[in-house]
C-alpha cells in the first residue's frame, strides 16, 4: 500500500472524517508486519482498537430489590397529621358557656336611638356611593358630546 495513502487516511482518521471502509484498510495495515518506521507509533493504537472489539462484559451484574420505605413514611406522616389535628381539636375547645349579651337593649328608647344612629351612618356611606354614581354619569354625557357614534345606515 502505498505510504501517501495512508498518511492522508490518518489524518482523516483523526480529523473525524474516514468511513468504515477507509478505518479497516488503516486497520488491515497495522496489523501488517511491513509498517512504515515513522508510522509504527499507530501501529499499537490499532492493535489496541482491534483487541477492544473483542473484549466482552461477561461479568453477572448482581440485582438488588430495593425497600419501599415510602408506603411507611406516608403512614407515619398521616398519623401525625391525624394527631395533631385532633389534639388541636380536642385541646382548643371553649368550654365557658357562651354570653348571651347580643347587644340588646332594655329599655326601647335607647334601642331607637342607636339604631337611627346606625342607620345614619349607612346613610351617609350611601350617598357618598350615589355622588360617586352622579360623577360618572356626568362623564358618560361629556364622552357621548365629544365622541359621537357614527350613524348606520
């Protein structure tokens, strides 16, 4: 084989470049004994290439089951929530009886008096929402004087 030849497909070979083809002619030739003496550096890389094609695993790689401690810990945490949410029930009860001070009054005089009081206060707060109302009427008429709608025919 000619010594041109296989300097370009070496450098192809590194480059990334060669096909299957060119790859086994650079193989068949150093795995020949007439190596050129400036090449014999490449030659043991392709011993080495051709030796690896050959290796197999032949080890049994051992399987190992794992443990779910997932189903146990979602138990465990969902006990924990039962009891806290229980204890908080049980614990935060009241159990002084409720005040049956509602804000009654006794005398309906005084009874009058502050629901007219209470009255006019929701009065005020509703006049103030019917001014706001008022306002944008007032701009609803301006916008329809200055943008008038176009008439369909």
């Amino acid at each position: 084989m000619e010594i041109n030849k296989i300097e370009t497909l070496l450098e192809k070979y590194f480059e990334g470049v060669t096909s299957i083809a060119e790859e086994n002619e650079l193989s068949i030739y150093f795995s020949s004994s007439d190596v050129a003496q400036h090449l014999i550096q490449y030659q043991h890389f392709f011993k080495g290439l051709d030796q690896s094609k050959k290796e197999q695993f032949t080890r049994i790689v051992p399987f190992y089951e794992q443990k779910r401690p997932v189903l146990w810990l979602s138990i465990a945490a969902s006990v924990v929530v039962a009891v806290g949410v229980g204890s908080y029930a049980f614990l935060n009860t009241d159990t002084t009886p409720p005040k049956s001070d509602l804000g009654t009054y006794e005398d309906p005089k005084v009874a009058f008096e502050a629901t007219q009081k209470a009255l006019s206060l929701l009065s005020n707060n509703i006049n103030v929402g019917i001014e706001s109302v008022l306002y944008l009427e007032e701009y609803q008429i301006a916008k329809n004087k200055v943008f008038k709608k176009p008439v369909r025919k």
